[in-house]
C-alpha cells in the first residue's frame, strides 16, 4: 500500500493518471514467487499459490474504478484462474514465456494506447512489456534490471502488497482514491 507521505515524482504522477490498463506478472508480483508443490500418492503433485488479500483488494477498487485489469504469465495454475475470477481480472494469458505476444492482443482487443498501459513485473522476462507501457512498475524485491526499468518500484515486495501499491498510486494520481474508498466492499 503506498504509505502515507511517500513522494511520487510528477512525471510517474502524470504516467500514473493516464492508466486505463493494468497489467500484471504473477508469480513474485501478486504471489510472493514462491512455486509450492504438494506431492500426491498417486506421484502428481498439487500446486499451492498464496495471494495476499490486500492485492485483491486493490484489483477489485481498480476494477470498480473501470481500470480493465490483467495478468500474464509463464505458467499454468488453476489457482490463478480461481482467483482471477474471484477478482473479475478480464485478461488472463497463462504459458506465455515470451509475453510480448499476449501484451499485443490485449493492445488490440482494448485499444489503448500504450501509454494507457500499467505492467507490474519482478523478474528478467517482464522487461520487453515493462519497456513498452506507459508505467512500468517493479515490486519491491524485483531483479536488479527490472528495478532499472521501471518507472516505479513499490515499497512492498511481490505477493505481499506490491499490486494494491500500485492501485492506489493510479488511483490517487486520478483523484479516484477518496470516493474509491466508499465502494470497498469484503
């Protein structure tokens, strides 16, 4: 969550305000990276994914606030999926290593501009994204290059606040947060 106090420069304000789009990785942004896998009798293993509630809350304000929010990411997890859904994330692009792709449909089917576009990343394979939107953000314990990218780095780390962070400093930047805070709902 953007603490109190903390000072957005004027240009990522001005970024910040022009978002319509919000993007995201997944594993080390809105879950802290961890890949945990239970194993099963019958030799499959269950994947386990925590999300922070904080994160989901920030996405559903987003949402209220008619930001289209979604993820893409390199892995497959029916837990992402459940969890999108709960959050009415209207883009989710799964097994896409190269994100480029996916990133140019959601372009298409939007039509925002890219300067519209919000991406949150973490690691080395968000960087050719993070290089074309109009704010790119890092979390908090994003690789050294994508902290270089960005526009923004959040305070809090992937999987513990990083997205909700994100929300509200685009909500603020549009003066959206004050009424965005009656529409909050559990």
């Amino acid at each position: 969550m953007l603490k109190a106090g903390k000072k957005v420069s004027a240009s990522v304000a001005k970024r910040a305000k022009q978002i319509r789009v919000l993007l995201m990785d997944v594993d080390g942004t809105i879950t802290d990276g961890s890949v945990t896998l239970l194993s099963q009798p019958d030799g499959t293993a269950l994947e386990i994914k925590t999300f922070d509630a904080h994160d989901g809350q920030g996405l559903a304000l987003a949402r209220s606030a008619g930001i289209r929010t979604g993820v893409i990411t390199g892995r497959e997890s029916a837990a992402l999926r459940r969890r999108a859904h709960e959050l009415d994330v209207e883009f989710v692009y799964e097994k896409q290593p190269h994100k480029i792709a996916a990133y140019e449909e959601i372009l298409r089917k939007t039509g925002v501009p890219e300067s519209a576009v919000a991406f949150l990343g973490d690691d080395l394979p968000d960087l050719p994204v993070m290089r074309r939107v109009g704010l790119a953000a890092a979390v908090g314990d994003a690789t050294l290059e994508v902290k270089l990218a960005a526009h923004f780095v959040t305070k809090a780390i992937g999987g513990k606040g990083a997205a909700r962070e994100l929300v509200e400093l685009i909500l603020k930047s549009k003066g959206l947060w004050e009424q965005m805070i009656d529409k909050a709902r559990a």
